[in-house]
C-alpha cells in the first residue's frame, strides 16, 4: 500500500532516526538555545555524524543521495522539537549544499562539498539585502572583474548562519550579486569563505520574535576579493540558480510548519484530557473540540500537500513554482493557527515557556516572512495561474 509520507522504506529508516535523535538530542536543548539566543554548534555538527548535512548530495561527493520527500522528513522531524536549530539546518542543508550542489561544477563540488556534508564548515545563502528582500532583483551588491579575482561591494541582511556566535563569522556563504546592469542576465552567484579580504560581520541581530536558537546577521562586502574561480556557474545565471532553489527552500520551509503544527497538536491533545475543568477534561467541551479537531485536519491537508509536492519536485528541474509556493503559503499560516489553538487550549500554561507551545507560535510566524513573504507566495501563485487554463 503507499505511504505518501514514508514513500520507501529508506524514508521510513530516516524518519525514525531523526525522531529518535530529536527526542533524545534536540528537543532537551531548545528551551535553553531559545532563551540565549544562541546557536548549538555542538549538536549542528552531530548532523554531520547522521548524515544529513548533505541529505541530497550525491554519496561520490559526501552527501546522503536522497531525494526532495527525504529533504522534508528531515525538516518535519527536526522542527518538531526545535525550529530555531532547523533553521540553522535548512540554510545549511538547502540554501547552501542543495544550491551549490546542483549549480557548481564538479572541481568546486570536490573541493568544497566534503567540509560541509561532514559539518566541518557551516554554510548559509546571501539574498536579502537591507533595502531589497521581496524585491530581491533591485539587489545593490556588485561584482566586477579584476583579472583573477572579482571585488564585491555591498552588504547583506538577515543572513542564517551569518555568524556562529555573537562576534563570529559563519564558514561559507553563497552570495548573489550584480554583475551587469539591466535584466534577468545581470545577476551572478560567488562562493565566499570566512577569511576573504573585506568580507566582515555587519552585526548578529538580536531580539528577534522568534528561531532564536539560529543566528541572523548582516555580513559586508567592502571591497571582498574572491578567485574567480568561485564564480558558480557562468556571469548572468544566477538568477536561474536562485528560482531553483526556492523550491526546495519553499518545501522545507513548509515541512517545518508541519513539525510545528505537529508538536503543537500532540501537546494540546494530551492536555486536553489532563486539564479538568467544571467536573470534566476540557477536551468535552465543544469549543475545544473544535480547536483539536480543526488543528488535525488543517494539519493533514498542509501534510499532503507537501509530500505530494515533495515526490513530484525534481532537484534537478525547475518549473515547480506554483505548488512550491501553494505549500509555504497554505502550511506557514497554517502551523502559525495550530501552535496558537495549543497556547489557547491550555490556557495560561500556554502562554509560559513550560508546555513549548509558545516558543513554538513564536518560530511559526518567522515562516510567513522568510523564504518569501505571504504576500510574494500570493503575487506569484496568482501571476503563474494565469498561465494556466486547466488545472490538474
Ligand atoms: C529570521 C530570518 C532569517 C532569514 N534568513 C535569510 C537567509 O538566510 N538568506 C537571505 O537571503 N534572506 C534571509 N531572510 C530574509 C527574508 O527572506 C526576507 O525578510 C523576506 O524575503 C522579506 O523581505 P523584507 O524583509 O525585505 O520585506 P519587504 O520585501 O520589504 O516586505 C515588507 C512588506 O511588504 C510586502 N510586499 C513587498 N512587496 C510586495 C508586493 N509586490 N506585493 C505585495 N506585498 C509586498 C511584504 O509581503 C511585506 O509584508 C531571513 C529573514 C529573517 C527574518
């Protein structure tokens, strides 16, 4: 019988052993990591050890070899205990490994992809810019060819993985930049490591809302020289690197919604029938019913979504857009509501730190905005149906 959710038995074997590890590892430390708003480097590493850094790197250049449905258990399973950390994962994982891999020739695979599929090195993806995010392709930052090397000028914002900690630079970074004036060809993506000339942490931003368990950080370029043989790809493809990338980076960003609305709904199950009330578990009550069973279902819905996304979305290929963006738009709102019905059915105990559910509301609403906002997942979802008469 098919499993959408565990499509072969190797999906099965990584589901159960990135549970075991966040129940064992991942979650004790959440509470901790939050309230610090520090990142675990310690436990990222153990990542390494799994063998999930490179969850879909082909095994010759370290990686794990498996597909998109395996990229979101991972994600699902981890954000269940402790989204902040899974986003320091994802960046990880996806907005670097994934990127690179699927767009750097096979020199710069040999040499760079080993150091970060074993978490020797902590990688993480510069997009956003301090007046561009949405608007990604009014980006300001240049690259300009000097003989051997190309000069970077221009700064980065909300970068995860930017630092590894207060006043320390993350390892190494994919960063987009303008290499020519106008159009979609005027875009370029450079590899660029800890150490480079001119390459500097801005700042580690502090007192976000929530994922404060991952670093975010504004990192400068002043005049950063990098080889030219850290150009990835050829001048004016990157913007074709980047769309690619969204999709998976859409995908993972909703498997963590669905860890999220997950956990949420685990803790408001069990403590609806602990929590008496008027002689009775509150669970007899209808409004409470309500904020169970409308959790569960709207978490199912967000699930299938997801998989079914996940089995048809291609690495390799572009051209999934609309549904990468359907999965982020429908789960990151949804997850959001769960974890916020579970802070209402329990109460006051929900609004403490105690039962989670509040660090757990806290982490949801980071995935209305990154990865592209509510808002961009809408532009784009109606843009792209117009181009389409019959749906499936
Ligand atoms: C914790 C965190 C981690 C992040 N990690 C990374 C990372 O690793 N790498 C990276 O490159 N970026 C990262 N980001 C950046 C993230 O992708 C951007 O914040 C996001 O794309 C939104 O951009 P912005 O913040 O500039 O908001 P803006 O684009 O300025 O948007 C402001 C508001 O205007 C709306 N808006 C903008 N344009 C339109 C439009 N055309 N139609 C309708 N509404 C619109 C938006 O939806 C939003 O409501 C991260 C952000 C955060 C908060």
């Amino acid at each position: 019988m098919r499993d959408l959710f565990n499509p072969s038995e190797e999906h099965a074997a990584l589901r159960r052993t990135l549970r075991e590890f966040a129940e064992r590892e991942v979650d004790p430390q959440a509470a901790a990591y939050d309230r610090s708003e520090s990142f675990n480097v310690g436990l990222f590493k153990k990542l390494g050890e799994l063998g999930v850094l490179g969850i879909t790197v082909a095994e010759k250049f370290g990686g794990a070899g498996m597909d998109a449905v395996a990229a979101v258990i991972a994600h699902e399973e981890l954000a269940a205990a402790d989204p902040g950390f899974t986003l320091a994962y994802l960046a990880h994982s996806m907005l670097f490994v994934n990127n690179f891999y699927q767009n750097a020739s096979d020199a710069q695979r040999s040499r760079y992809l080993p150091d970060v599929c074993s978490g020797k090195k902590i990688g993480g993806m510069c997009m956003s810019e301090p007046g561009a995010g949405t608007d990604v392709l009014g980006m300001k930052t240049t690259a300009a060819r000097r003989g051997d090397v190309y000069v970077l000028n221009g700064a980065k914002m909300w970068i995860t993985n930017g630092a590894v900690s207060d006043n320390e630079l993350g390892d190494i970074f994919l960063v987009y930049a303008r290499t020519g004036e106008k159009g979609v060809r005027s875009f370029s993506q450079f590899l660029v490591e800890k150490g480079a000339s001119g390459f500097k942490l801005g700042q580690k931003l502090k007192d976000k809302l929530g994922m404060r368990a991952s670093t975010t950080a504004e990192l400068v370029f002043d005049g950063c020289e990098v080889p030219a043989a850290n150009l990835i790809g050829q001048e004016g493809d990157a913007v074709g690197h980047m769309m690619r990338n969204l999709e998976i980076e859409r995908l993972t960003l909703a498997a963590m919604s669905l860890g999220i609305a997950r956990r949420s709904i685990e803790i408001m199950n069990r403590y609806a029938s602990e929590r008496h009330a008027f002689g009775q578990p509150i669970r007899e009550f209808g409004q409470i019913q309500s904020h169970i069973a409308t959790s569960y279902a709207s978490w199912m819905a967000g699930r299938c979504y997801v998989y079914e996304t996940a089995a048809h979305l291609d690495l390799a290929e572009g051209g999934h857009r609309i549904d990468s963006d359907g999965v982020k738009l429908f789960c990151a709102t949804m997850g959001k509501e769960v974890a916020d019905r579970a802070i209402q059915v329990l109460g006051g105990y929900g609004y403490v730190g105690e039962y989670q559910v509040e660090r757990l509301w806290r982490d949801a609403k980071l995935l209305e905005i990154g990865g592209g906002t509510i808002e961009a997942h809408q532009k784009n979802l109606a843009r792209d149906l117009a181009r389409v008469s019959l749906l499936p």
